[in-house]
C-alpha cells in the first residue's frame, strides 16, 4: 500500500486481526470456554497490535532500563468473530506487584481497540455462561467478571467502608 495511506492500512490490519487470530490459533481460548493462553508471538499481527496498545507502559519500562516481556493471547467471547478478544500482559520488575502482573483485555470496535477489562491478577478462563451474548470471564478461578453491554464488571461485591 503507498505510503500516503498509512491510517488506511491501520484500519485494514484492525480489519483482518480478528480473522487472523480465528484463523491462527495463536493463543486462543474458544468461546464455548477454557483457559487463555498467555505466550510470546514475536514479529506476528497479535504481537504489533499489543505493543501499540501498551506503548505508554513499554516506553515508561524502558526509562527504568527495563525490557518487559510481553505475553499475548486470544480468546472468542461470543460466536460473533468480531469479539476475538486481545489478551495482553506485561511482565516486568516495576509493573508487576505482589498479585503478579496484570493482564488487560480489548475487544476490536471499529478502527480502534477498545479496553474492556483492565489490570486482573490470575489466569483467565472464558467460561460457558453468557450475560449480554458475552462469555463471562473467571479470573484465577474464583472471581466472575460479566459483560454489561460494554465491559466486563466483577460480580464481587466492594467490601463495605469501615466506619
């Protein structure tokens, strides 16, 4: 493609993503449920699409003379293709804590990414019940996050403020 439509073939490859990912297995979870997972794809579409969605995050690890490692993974959340989820993880000194590191989850929506779950701790599983035509998510196989037209919520309730 000319170089004069880069935005053009942004939108393009934001197009075909979530086909691709269908189509490659890279890291999936299917929709009718089980564990995502969480792995390195250097130098493919899932990896470039992750590292522009955490630039900010790389470019501040990088500050701190820091490499982190990112990890990826895809999962489907409902039957519709267009809801192949981004799975993304940065592993690094400074941005994980005591939980571990945090995993963001972004649903493709239109020509952008769109962040539907940010920074849960644990292993991710699509599970086979569904609010909204989503899959709910479990994360480290105690807490239920379900989908609410727009993103996903946790279903446990805040503790009550101390008086």
């Amino acid at each position: 493609m000319p170089p004069l439509f880069p935005s053009l073939r942004r939108a393009a490859c934001l197009i075909c993503l979530p086909a691709a990912l269908l189509l490659s297995g890279v890291g999936m979870a299917r929709a009718e449920g089980g564990p995502v997972i969480l792995a390195q794809h250097p130098g493919t579409e899932l990896d470039r699409q992750a590292r522009r969605l955490v630039a900010q995050d790389l470019h501040d690890a990088a500050n701190q003379r820091e490499q982190p490692v990112l990890l990826t993974g895809s999962g489907l959340l409902s039957d519709n293709p267009r809801r192949m989820a981004l799975f993304v993880q940065l592993q690094s000194a400074s941005l994980c804590g005591s939980a571990g590191c945090s995993t963001s989850v972004y649903l493709p929506d239109g020509h952008k990414w769109t962040l539907v779950l940010d920074s849960v701790s644990g292993p991710i599983t699509i599970t086979p019940q569904v609010h909204g035509n989503m899959h709910d998510l479990l994360v480290d196989d105690t807490d239920r996050w379900i989908w609410n037209g727009t993103t996903y919520t946790d279903t446990q309730a805040a503790p009550e403020p101390a008086p």
